[in-house]
C-alpha cells in the first residue's frame, strides 16, 4: 500500500533490485492480478509474504451483512493460506449506522472471531486484530488501544488471534508498552508496522501516514519494546500517503528503504 501506484509486476521488480525479501500485500491489488498469478509472480522473485491485509469489518447488525462478512473473511484466509502468509490482519469496523453502542460492536468481533478462528487456525493463518487510532472508532474500528485488542484476543488461543502492533496508531498510548508486553508474554504479536506521524493531518485522516523520519515518532524506541516483548519477525512499512502515491513509486520504494535502514536497529 505504500507503493500502490505500481503494479505487483512492478513491487517485485523494485524489491528484487533493492534487495527487500518480503512483502505485505493487500487483497484489492491481489485480486486484480489475480490470486494464483500472484503467489507465483511472488515465489519466482524470491518474495516472502509477511501478511495479506485485510480482513474484519465485523460489527455490522444486520444477518445478511454479517453473513457476508464473515463469508468475505474465509475468502481472506483462503486467499492468504495460498499466498503462504502465515497473517491476516483485521480492520474490526466501526461503529453501524445510527448506532453508538460500541461495547455491543466489540462484543459482534468477539462472535465473529470465535467462528473464523478455527477456520483460520485449519488453514495455518493466524488472525492479527489491529488497533486504529481512536479517531477512527467511529467509521472504521471500535478496537482503539492494544488493550482492547488484547482484551478480545486473549478469548482464543494465540495460535488463532493475536494482534498487530503499528506506531501510528499507538505511539500516543503511555500504557502500549505495557501491553506490547502483555502481548509478547502470550506470544500474540503478529506483526509489526511502522509509520509516522506528521501534521496536519489531511482532510479525512485517512491518508494521514507520514514517510518515516518526517514526525514525532522514534521508531527505534517501538523496535525495543516489540523486541524485548520477544517479538523475532518482519517489520513492515505501511503508508497511506497521497503526496507519497502522486510520486513516481520506484523512487517511493526506494527512499522508504533508505529511510528504514536509518531508523531502525
């Protein structure tokens, strides 16, 4: 997503000649490539896949929305079981229409989780819930902190739901720390992302993600607590970023690369 102006064709090109090993990918791009042409299209560049992004968007109330939500997130873990990603990340949704009973919209994840986590575990995908910045629990995730990531997480076995641990929408949260410690000790950190953040934030938040380096997050500080958690896999860069998306993509890669190697241990 940081780079979504190429083409997969293209993704795999810039990484091979930067010398990048893994990927996350995202449904919408693997599915306009097409599923079997992008599992073969990443093997023969040498590409792991670290996570297929995303899954969620459960708290609607109506049965046949829910349905479908929960038969869009099998296809999710179907489609991530043939990339050979072992994570699916999950955006949970917001809050429905008319509704402002968010305790009852987290307890709708939690139903959802307890269908899809053995579905997922019978596929070797684990579940990873990521926690977004509270300015988005109206529209797009009622799961805010860690905490509550955890909170939910820790109803299944690790092997099923864990969560995801990104700086953008935690760095703010003095007891994150804490709870990325928690996470280790069950084993439930997933993956781990990295964005910055920088102001202002443009006109519907959404594409707010800053290049790494340019805000007030010291990603470095982030790396030691999901080490020391005992946190051992890959690190990802995801930017939502229309100043980074209007830029040619190849040069896009290649500064986020350079900028990672400067920030990070």
């Amino acid at each position: 997503m940081t780079v979504k102006q190429l083409s997969l064709p293209e993704l795999a090109d810039g990484c091979a000649r930067l010398g990048i090993r893994n990927v996350g990918l995202w449904r919408e791009p693997v599915q306009a490539h097409g599923l079997e042409a992008t599992a073969k299209l990443v093997r023969d560049a040498g590409l792991t896949v670290t996570t297929l992004c995303r899954g969620g968007f459960f708290t609607a109330i109506d049965p046949a929305e829910r349905a479908e939500a929960l038969a869009d997130n099998r296809r999710a873990i179907d489609e991530a079981a043939v990339l050979g990603t072992d994570t699916l990340v999950l955006v949970s949704g917001g809050l429905p229409a008319g509704s402002k009973d968010l305790h009852g919209a987290r307890e709708r994840i939690a139903d959802a989780l307890a269908e899809l986590g053995p579905y997922a575990e019978r596929h070797g995908v684990r579940l990873a819930i990521e926690p977004l910045h509270p300015m988005y629990a109206s529209d797009r995730c009622v799961v805010s902190t860690l905490a509550q990531a955890l909170d939910l997480a820790e109803r299944f076995p690790a092997q099923q739901v864990g969560v995801t641990v990104d700086t953008y929408h935690i760095w703010w949260d003095d007891t994150a720390p804490a709870q990325i410690a928690r996470a280790g000790a069950g084993g439930r950190i997933h993956t781990f992302q990295l964005a910055d953040w920088t102001t202002p934030l443009p006109e519907g938040v959404l594409t707010g993600r800053g290049q790494i380096g340019d805000g007030s997050i010291d990603m470095r500080e982030w790396q030691d607590h999901v080490e020391a958690a005992g946190y051992t896999g890959a690190i990802e860069v995801e930017l939502f970023n229309d100043v980074l998306w209007a830029r040619d993509g190849q040069e896009v890669l290649a500064e986020t690369a350079q900028r990672f190697t400067e920030h990070t241990r």
